[in-house]
C-alpha cells in the first residue's frame, strides 16, 4: 500500500489487506512488518516553523495536520470522525507546544500564494494540492510516493519495470510514470488518467482488484 494517510489512519486497510510493504504519509514513511526500511522527517525546528507560518498567513483560522511515526494531530473545528468515520486515532492539539519531528504536515487552505508561501518557510520543501479538496500535503523534498517506490526496487531488487502502480490523484501520477504498469482508477482526475498507461473501474467498483485479477492472474 502507498498512500498519503499516515500509519494509524491507514491501520484498518493495513489490517484487512496485510500488505508485505507499506509506504504512508505520501512516501515520508517505509516499513516491511513492523521494520521500518525508510524515514525522511521535517526537524521539529522545521515542523515549528511550518506550522507557524501557516498560522501567520491565515490568522490563525487554517486547520492543519501533523504525522508523526506513531501518532496523527489535528487542530480540527469539527470532529473529523462525524464526517469520515474511518478515520483513525487522532490526537487534538492548537499546536502552541508542538516539538516533534513530522513526517507528513497538511494545511487547509483556499489560497495557492498562501500554501507555496508556507512551503518556501523551509528548505527542502514539497507540497502538493489534494483534488478533493483545499488541503495542502507538505513533505521533505525526497519524501514521494515515486521515491519510495525507488527505495523498495533497490532494497528488494525488482526491477521498476516488473511493478505495477495504481492512483487517483496529483501525488500518483509520478509513481504511475515511474513504473512498467501505470494503471489509473476510472474516477481518477484527469492528470493520472493521461499518465496512466491503463484505466481500470473505480475503486468504489474494485477497479484495482479487477485490473490485477484480469491482467496478472488470468493471463499466468
């Protein structure tokens, strides 16, 4: 599984799926089991500062998430659970004594000038805008999906050639170029689609099931 959820909120997939490898928080973490392969984190100095900046900008009004190895914060104005309920532990916090390291630091904001402000408060900075919505993804430059997809390939020696990736949305369509199989959902955005080298059903119609099931088993 390669997701932009952070561990806790990706634990019930984790748990039906059992996937050998896991790469969460949209690359900034890698774990085969409970063995974690890779970790690029923000310092908390970094996660201080991005936070503050994203306060500054908004005067104080922006909502804003924090991934850390092992717990998920958020400064929510309604409980996140009453409008998903499948979301996993999380923490609530104004972020006045936050002092950890991040991996993954997301800020709602309607404004693009505001979130690539917030994202030039630090070095080495990469944000990306969710389709969905007016939320922002802020990682280290080198945590990608694409990059940790790299990482397994030379850790467990596959050939990027021999993987298949399947996405929906902005932060995919590098990994779905990156690999031999590039497989858009049908309710993908636009961008992935063009990417894809193939489009499967949604994955509301089990689109990835179908696809691995009609190309990989079917055909061996």
């Amino acid at each position: 599984i390669a997701t932009a959820r952070g561990h806790t909120n990706a634990i019930q997939y984790i748990k039906s799926v059992t996937p050998d490898i896991l790469i969460s928080s949209g690359g900034a973490l890698i774990q085969k089991g409970e063995r974690i392969i890779s970790q690029i984190s923000f310092s908390a100095r970094d996660s201080q500062k991005l936070i503050a900046t994203a306060f500054s900008l908004t005067d104080n009004q922006c909502e804003i998430t924090v991934d850390t190895e092992n717990r998920h914060y958020w400064n929510y104005k309604e409980d996140p659970h009453i409008l998903s309920p499948d979301w996993g532990e999380i923490v609530y916090t104004n972020y006045s004594d936050f002092n950890e390291e991040s991996l993954k630091i997301c800020v709602k904001t309607e404004n693009e000038s505001i979130a690539k402000a917030i994202a030039e408060s630090v070095k080495e900075c990469n944000y990306v805008k969710f389709s969905d919505g007016d939320w922002y993804k802020y990682t280290y430059s080198a945590a990608t999906k694409a990059n940790a997809v790299k990482e397994i390939s030379r850790k467990l020696n596959i050939p990027l050639s021999d993987m298949a990736a399947f996405g929906d949305d902005y932060v995919d369509i590098e990994m779905i170029k990156l690999c031999g199989i590039g497989v858009a959902v049908k309710n993908a955005i636009p961008e992935v689609k063009d990417a894809a080298g193939y489009v499967t059903e949604s994955n509301e119609n089990d689109g990835v099931a179908k696809f691995i099931e009609d190309y990989f088993i079917s055909t061996n």
